[in-house]
C-alpha cells in the first residue's frame, strides 16, 4: 500500500475532520446513489444518509485487515462494505417486525472483501474513477488563482478556443498557454496524490494512463489530459448531482 494511502488512513482512525469530510465529499455521492439502487425504494433519504456515513466508518475499521496480496481494490472494498451495511439495516428491520433483536454482523467477515464478493460493475469502477478525478480538480481549483483556473475552465472544461479564452479574460494569447500550463502541472500532481491515496493496487494507478492521462507526458501525450478531463467532468458532475438529490 502506498505510503500516501497509509498516512491518509492514519487520519481517518485519529477522527482528523479534514480527513473524513475528503473522503465524504469525493465518494458520498456515490454511495448515496448506489445505496438508493439497491435499497429499490424500501429506504428514505436520512436512512441512505446515515448508511453512507456508516460505510465510510466501517471503512477506516476494516481497513487493517487489507491483504494485498489478495488484490483487493480500493473500489472494491468500499462496494462490499456499503453491501454489508445495508444488507445489517435491513437484518435490523426484520427483526424489529417479528419482535426481537438482531446482533449486527460483524465486520471481520469483511477481512478478505475478493472472498465471495461479486466483481463490481463497470459503471460503478467508472464511477469511483471519475469521482477520483474531480476530487484532483477541486483541490486545484482551490489552490489555483482566480485568473488560472478561469483559463482552465475555459479552454478545457468549457471547450473555448484559445483566442477566444484571451479576449473574454482581456489577457494575451501567451499568457492564456502559460496559465494553462500551470494548472496542468497542478493537475497531474494533485491526480498522483488522489490516486495514491485512494488506490490499493498497481492496477488502480494505471486506469490514468489506460484513460489517456500520464502523469510524465511526452508531447504527443500531452494533450490527453484534456480530452480524458473533458470527457470525465461532464460524467463527474451529473453524477454528483444524482447523488446528492434527497
């Protein structure tokens, strides 16, 4: 496991808030709407709320118990998990309509998540890749000056042209590649620490390279990054905003 996924770990067992509200905010939205699935209407929204929150807590106390010799993604584990909550909540509401009491399941039947686990859909893995993606961005957008992320914005997200990008900010053409340059640099720093921490495998830190984005790119390689994010963010943000509808 990599030494960033670890330290990251480390805060979330020490209940630091800033670490807890990064991982809320880059995968609550999937787990609200993965849960909302499956839950087939038999769960209110405080309910999904709550077992999303109970998921990520489970998280940081089963993680110990990673084998990674066994191969056992990030993704993976996070989907088993959130099965295991809702699949207890629903356990506990059996129990309550037959009168009697049910001992949660306990979570050292999670030691191994491969054991029996289905293998996630590809929807979801796209998900929790994408996801991964926009937690970069935001962070860049937050570190990033007003002017540079506008540029960004612009020239990437929006799909403006470069002359276009430079009349609308009253900025020359120069300065509109040299701002672009910057955030990218930024970008590709900021996905390497995102996906170290959030990946358990190689296989997971190469998916930015199989969707076009290298963290060392040649030239012919460099204007990958914007297509994948091009491609990603549109997918990113409709997702969040499914995800956090009640």
């Amino acid at each position: 496991m990599h030494d960033i996924t670890t330290h990251f770990i480390r805060r979330l067992r020490e209940r630091e808030p800033q670490a807890w509200f990064e991982l809320w905010e880059t995968f609550g939205p999937i787990l609200r709407s993965q849960l909302r699935r499956w839950g087939r209407g038999r769960i209110g929204p405080e309910t999904v709320q709550d077992l999303s929150q109970e998921t990520l807590t489970a998280l940081a106390g089963a993680i110990d118990r990673h084998d990674p010799s066994r191969g056992a993604r990030f993704s993976t584990w996070l989907l088993t998990i959130a099965r295991y909550t809702l699949t207890d909540e629903f356990d506990r509401r059996t129990a309550a309509k037959r009168g009697g009491g049910t001992r949660p399941a306990a979570l050292e039947g999670l030691a191994d998540p491969l054991d029996g686990a289905p293998s996630p859909p590809a929807a979801y893995e796209e998900a929790i890749f994408d996801a991964k993606v926009a937690a970069a961005l935001r962070q860049v957008e937050r570190d990033s000056e007003f002017m540079e992320f506008a540029v960004f914005r612009m020239r990437v997200l929006e799909g403006q042209g470069g002359k276009h990008t430079a009349a609308s900010l009253g900025i020359s053409e120069p300065t509109v590649s040299r701002r672009l340059g910057a955030v990218r640099r930024r970008l590709r720093a900021r996905l390497f620490e995102i996906f170290s921490r959030y990946s358990f495998t190689p296989e997971e830190m190469a998916e930015l390279e199989r969707n076009g984005i290298h963290l060392n790119p040649n030239k012919q390689q460099e204007a990958g990054l914007d297509q994948a994010i091009a491609d990603i963010y549109p997918r990113s943000c409709a997702r969040e905003a499914t995800g956090a509808r009640p």
